[in-house]
C-alpha cells in the first residue's frame, strides 16, 4: 500500500496508518450525531479499521 501524501492520520492502531499518512486508497467520512456537523469531533471515520494485535 502506498501512503497518500494527501491525508495525514496520526490513528496508530489502524490497519491504513504507516507513517502519520494514511494508505487507503480513498476515505469516507460521515457525521456522527445527525445530518449536520459544526466541528470535526461531530464526525466519524468510516474508513477505520482497527489493527488485529494478536
């Protein structure tokens, strides 16, 4: 996976995370509490995998 020079992440325990980029190859973000958000806490990365750590 090649890290998109575009999108920074610093979500360590996520399978796209190498090297504060993320290497999805594309990114969905969506609101948290409703149809609208007024701060970035009120959104959700959908993209989010979390690591299998086993």
């Amino acid at each position: 996976m090649n890290k998109n020079q575009d999108i920074r992440c610093s979500v360590k325990n996520c399978i796209y995370y190498k090297d504060n980029y993320c290497t999805a190859e594309r990114i969905q973000v969506d609101n948290q509490y409703g149809s609208l958000s007024n701060t970035s806490d009120e959104t959700i990365c959908v993209t989010f995998r979390p690591k299998d750590d086993r």
